[in-house]
C-alpha cells in the first residue's frame, strides 16, 4: 500500500491538553465550539464536486461526533455519514498487532519468538526457507515493528510493483502462495531488529505467523480479538451485500477507480470500516469497552481485554535505539500503531494509510482522552485525512484549553 509517514502531521498532533466535552450531534451540541471547528475544518477539505467525500469522527471523554461532506457514490444514493464504508487500508495494520497482544497474553507466543517457529507454509505453499541474517532469526516483535528487514512489496514472478498488470488494482495477482515462493529464497540485507523500513509484506507474514500459532485463519481471530469483541459490525475483510450499498466509490484524480484487491495482503491493508465502528474502536483503546467486553459494574473494559489493548499499545521500539531508525525518526513502534510524544511525555498513538482510491487516518491519546479518525474516497495522494487532523489541531490550538505547540 501507498503511504507517507508524514511525521509533518505527528508534530501537529503534539498537544498536551484535552479538548472540551464534546457530544453526539443533537441540541446539546448548539452550544459547543468544537461542532463549529469540526464542521469548518472538515467543509474546507471536503473534495471538489464529484470527487469523493469526507467523513471525521471525534470521540472525547466517551462522547462522539461525526461530521461528512461530499457526495461518496454510495449504490444506496446514501449520504456520507457515520455509517458509510470505507476501505482503511493501512489502519489494519493496530487490528493485526492486537491479534498479537492477544496471542501473547494468551500465552501462545512471546513478541520475542522467531518466525520460523510458526511460519512453515503460506496458503497452499509451504516455505522452504524463512529468511535470516548469518543466523540472526526474524522475531514477531520485527514484524510488528517494520524492522524485519523485509522490503514494502516483494517482487515475484507475477508481481513487481514496476511491471504491474493492471495499476488500478495493483495487487490482485499477487497470491499467499508466490507471498510464500518469495518468502523461501529472499536474502536480508540488513540484521533483523537495526532499521526500520515500512514493510507491507512483513505485516502480512506476521498475519500468516499469528494464525499457525492460534490454528485459526486470521479471518477468524479478527473476529474473535477485535470485531466481535467490541460491536464492529462493519469492520470487514469481505463486505456483505448489505454493507456494499454503504460503500464508498474511492476516487483517484477525480474519477472512480475500483477498490485494490490484495489476497496475500490482507492483514496489511484488508479490512473495510466506518467512521461509526472506528469510533468503537478508538473508544476500547480509551479504555471504554462496550458492555459485553466491559469491566465490574459495566465500567472500562474486563481485565483480559484491557491486558490484551495496553499490550498492543506498549511500545515495542523506540527509533532513538535504532542503529537505522530511517523515517520512524524520534517516534516509536508499539504492536502494529506508530506511537509519537505529547509535550507532557504521554503517547499519541496513530496510522495513515491509502489504497488506489481511499485515504485514512486515525489517532488517540489516551492520557488526554481524545481519539480522531478521517476517511475519505477521494484522491489519495491528496492525503486529505492527514491533512484535516492538521485542520483541526491549528484551530483547536487558539481555544483557551489546548496548550500551545512547540
């Protein structure tokens, strides 16, 4: 998948002191600012007519909004809102590495354990060989972390990212099993855990390594550990015929494009989601599970759960120690989520990501309480939905409340 690090946007998402209260949109929001700065914020990116749309959920202190514009070419001629579907490409990648926390608390595995314990066949293939470095093996934790040292894409006999069948739709050739032939005979450059280097592969072999350790197909541990769990009902590695007439058109250069297809990629770049699921999702990471993953008295989350999410969001590397850190720079790896630094020291965890059509962002921080996601199906070079959090933080700066940036 195509994306940037942009760690332009990470600089602007260095504030230190929570936003207001803000709530679901009804009367008790006339009186809120916050409203009047979301809406501003998201109608001067909203993209030209006919281009796509933009949909930005905020959630605080458990209270939520979502605010959309533009027209997303739904089938059901539905507008762009809470419940409209979108591909979130690289936002994935946190679900797969809390799958991994998962595993780990449920002591199926160690972040430590190299791959070549679980990895002995990818689809119908079996891997001959798991790469190493003169006997240094590659660990989970290198996987989650994009310091394996496995490049972005692999290059096969029927795929290479400079001879692409079909540009629109990039990766639909490229199958498990020549994810496994590639997989068999590919040289590390590099010591496994020294740089960091953005590896879609890699996160797609860690999916195929966490489900040999569960013996369950990573489908099904989605569901299990994340999906089900916490009430997304419309986060999804394949839509229903339902959830199809919600989705969004993605758009490149103001013309529709199809969705990427991505078979051996999926626990990279796969999943389907809504600015309403996400929304979920962002207030379990806040530490407000939903009733049936709650805690004692139907309060913050059941103690597994929360063991299972402090894993996923505990930092696994941080670039400062990295002989290499590349473009992680200062900022930090936890399983799955970059992790950059509030002026107070506290985490913001977060991801971007974009397929051929879609563009995504999400962010939280859960000292602060505020959690931000954007989608948008128009011109993903646009980087709209890093664009908007940036928007939003600049004018959320000159409230009173929220401290100054550095």
């Amino acid at each position: 998948m195509r994306r940037g690090l942009l760690w332009g946007v990470l600089c602007l998402l260095l504030w230190s002191v929570p936003l207001g209260p803000t709530g679901a949109i009804g009367l008790d929001w006339v009186s809120d600012p916050l409203v009047d700065v979301v809406t501003r914020a998201v109608e001067e990116r909203q993209p030209p007519a006919g281009s796509g749309s933009l949909v930005v959920g905020i959630i605080r202190d458990g209270r939520t909004l979502v605010v959309g514009r533009g027209d997303a070419g739904r089938p059901d001629g539905g507008p762009a809102d809470g419940r409209t579907l979108f591909q979130i490409a690289s936002l994935t990648k946190p679900f797969t590495g809390t799958i991994m926390a998962e595993l780990m608390r449920e002591g199926r595995l160690d972040a430590a354990d190299p791959l070549q314990r679980y990895l002995r066949r990818v689809g119908p293939l079996p891997v001959a060989h798991v790469p190493d470095y003169q006997g240094r093996p590659i660990r989970l934790r290198d996987l989650a972390t994009h310091t394996a040292g496995l490049p972005n894409v692999p290059e096969t006999p029927r795929f290479s990212w400079s001879r692409l069948e079909d540009p629109r739709n990039p990766y639909k050739p490229l199958s498990r099993g020549e994810l496994a032939l590639w997989l068999s005979v590919y040289q590390l450059p590099v010591p496994p855990g020294v740089r960091f280097s953005y590896s879609n592969a890699g996160m797609s072999v860690l999916g195929e390594a966490l489900s040999v350790a569960a013996g369950q197909p990573y489908e099904t541990l989605l569901k299990r550990v994340v999906t089900d769990r916490f009430g997304l009902r419309d986060t999804t590695l394949h839509p229903t015929a339902e959830q199809q007439t919600r989705k969004a058109a993605g758009h490149a250069r103001g013309r529709p494009v199809p969705d990427w297809e991505a078979p051996a990629m999926l626990p990279a770049f796969g999943l389907y989601s809504t600015a309403d699921d996400l929304l979920l999702w962002l207030s379990a990471n806040l530490g407000n599970c939903p009733s049936g993953s709650a805690g004692t008295g139907g309060h913050g989350c059941a103690p597994p759960v929360a063991a299972t999410l402090a894993l996923a969001q505990s930092i696994q590397v941080n670039g400062r120690s990295l002989a290499d850190p590349g473009s992680l720079g200062s900022g930090a790896m936890a399983l799955g989520w970059f992790v950059a630094w509030a002026t107070d020291g506290t985490p913001i965890h977060w991801h971007s990501g974009s397929t051929g059509g879609f563009n995504a962002y999400i962010a939280f921080s859960k000292a602060h309480r505020w959690g931000v996601v954007a989608l948008t199906n128009s011109d993903p070079d646009q980087v709209t939905a890093d664009h908007v959090v940036i928007d939003l933080v600049r004018r959320l700066e000159a409230r009173p409340e929220v401290a100054s940036l550095p």
